[in-house]
C-alpha cells in the first residue's frame, strides 16, 4: 500500500480527480439540490446519456455521487456518508452561484421540476378523492401528527426513516427535526408526488427512494428513528415488516409506529386494499418484542368510527435485555390516562 494510500490522501485525490472536469461539475451542482433522474441530468447538461453515464460512473465511484435503482429508473444524488460526502459539500462550497454554465443549468432543473411537480399533483388530485375520505373515518390528522412529535420529542430525532412514505407527510413533519431523514415506498407514483413535497418545502436533508420494506437497503444500525405511519394494514406480514425495522436501528434507537385499532369497516378492504382491519395493542406490542425491542409507550387517539393507535419501541442498549409493563406503558388521548 502507497504512503499516499496510507494517510488517506489516495481517497482524496481520486474525488479531487473526479471532480475537476466541467460537465462532472455540474452533475454534482445539480445533485446537490436534490434526487435526479438519468433522463433529467442528459436534459439538462445537452449530452448523451453514454456520456452522462460515464461521468456519472466516476463521481460514484469516487465516493461523491449514490446510486439509486427504482425498477428501470436510475437516480443519482450527493454522498450521504463517507469521505466523499465531506469532500464533495467542500468542492461545491467553491464554486460561484453566478456562474453562468450552472445558472443556465439551474433554469433548466426549475423547469423539470415544474413538470414533476405538475404531474405529482395531477397524481394526487385524481386519488385525492380516497385519502379525503378515509381522513374523514378518523381523528384529524394534525392531532396524530402532534401525538407523534411529542412521543419523539424527547430528544433529538437524528437520521431518521420513513417506512412506505407515501406522499411523503411525515418526511414534511419530522424532516426539519431530523439530522437525514429517507422515505421508501414501493409506488413509483406516490414517490413523485413525496419528491415534488419535499422539495418545495425545501427540506434538503430528505431523500425518497424505491424499496421493498421487508428487504431494507441499509446495513444494520444505520437510524436512530424508523416510523412506519399507516402502512402496516397493507402488509401482507406485518410481523416480518416491524422485525426489518427493528434491523436498521441502532442502540437506543427508536421505532414508531402508526395505525387504526381493530374496527369492522369492511369496505377499507373491499374498496382500499387494507389487508388488516386494524391491531390490537398488544398485537403490535408483541411483534415489537419479538424483533427485540422494548415497548415504551402505547398511545390511543379515539375517532369516530376508526380509533388511531401510536405505538413506540425502542432498540435497547447493548448490555440491555427488552422489557414491557403494560401498566407504565399504555396511555389514551381520551379517557383514561
């Protein structure tokens, strides 16, 4: 191994080496400022797409640029973690926002941005119709999320993760609280609509992806938070869905997650494809359990006629063994406290 190799110099002078060449300069300016698309980067930049791709392949390979696969699709965006991810924030700290190259660059990813944009709303106005009435079978929305804020309020959220995001909500809600925050879903189309959210809230730090939530992406230990907001009733095994969770989190970490209590609204089955008809509290509580987390607390939210139950877990601490206490441990909104 070279000396350079030795004190790291290696690692930095192949993202240096990356980095330094217009065009590759340019795809990491445009990352920077969100998840992109192959198709939207040749778009933009006039180039081939051998091109592109070639550049693209050396900036991830350099450690600067991810690579994210969604079915046939492929996206790129800014190094999460690593040396990379520092260096990369350093380059691009360098370059002047009046450069004419990158403003011209920048008018161009507004525009497809407006198209994304526009496509994800036609999205959701056509489906629209669904989500207004199923939020009407239960509590308000704004009081679940406030209940989940104030279950995590504790402490500092971290890097945080969003099991089936959806149209991206609770990225929207816990995103300006967390260090990272990811949000995975399975549907191409609600990951439009999550992308076209966040990025006109303008929260940076958030980043949606494709995935399958039995078969995380990540390495064990990766989040200090993994909600899983009314997701479960869809899952054809919920059991398998909280343990891979329950994988990604790290010591102390915490999981959260949201759905209706049992109920008999057949028709969520017939015309939603709720898979569940709601959880019991100690169904969930038990799966938690199982996957090898403490319970510490279970909040029950009434609603007319769907109940909303919040459960929270936690990823005990290595010399630690899981425990539950029913007494300490459930609570209602209404009622009971």
């Amino acid at each position: 191994m070279s000396e350079a190799d030795e004190n790291g110099m290696g690692e930095i002078l192949t993202a240096m080496r990356a980095a330094a060449e217009p065009s590759r300069l340019r795809l990491l300016s445009l990352c920077a400022q969100g998840t992109l698309a192959v198709s939207e980067l040749v778009e933009i930049l006039g180039q081939s797409q051998p091109s592109v791709s070639r550049h693209l392949k050396l900036l991830c390979d350099a450690g600067l640029l991810e690579r994210i696969r969604e079915g046939a699709w492929v996206f790129y965006r800014l190094a999460a973690h690593g040396a990379g991810s520092a260096m990369v924030r350093q380059i691009l700290g360098l370059v002047s926002a009046a450069d004419p190259v990158l403003s011209r660059d920048n008018v161009r990813l507004a525009a497809i941005r407006q198209a994304r944009g526009q496509a994800a709303a036609a999205y959701f106005g056509a489906n629209a119709a669904h989500w207004a009435e199923l939020r009407s079978l239960h509590i308000a929305e704004k009081d679940v999320e406030a209940a989940l804020t104030d279950l995590l309020g504790d402490r500092p959220i971290g890097d945080l993760l969003d099991v089936g995001t959806g149209t991206g909500r609770m990225l929207e809600v816990l995103g300006p609280l967390a260090s990272s925050a990811e949000g995975l879903d399975a549907s191409r189309e609600m990951l439009a609509v999550a992308r076209s959210r966040i990025e006109a809230a303008g929260l940076r730090n958030c980043l949606v992806r494709q995935a399958d939530m039995y078969h995380l992406p990540f390495d064990d230990g990766r989040f200090d938070v993994v909600t899983i907001h009314q997701v479960l009733h869809f899952a054809e095994d919920a059991t398998a869905a909280i343990a891979e969770a329950a994988r990604v989190l790290r010591p102390l970490g915490r999981l959260a997650v949201v759905d209706f209590a049992p109920h008999g609204l057949e028709s969520l089955r017939s015309e939603h494809n709720h898979r569940r008809l709601g959880f019991a509290a100690d169904e969930v509580a038990a799966w938690c359990r199982q996957a090898g987390l403490t319970v510490r607390r279970i909040l029950s939210l009434p609603g007319d006629p769907l109940t909303v139950t919040l459960w929270l877990a936690a990823r005990p601490a290595a010399d630690a063994s899981p425990i539950f206490d029913p007494s300490i441990a459930i609570y209602a909104r209404k009622g009971d406290a």
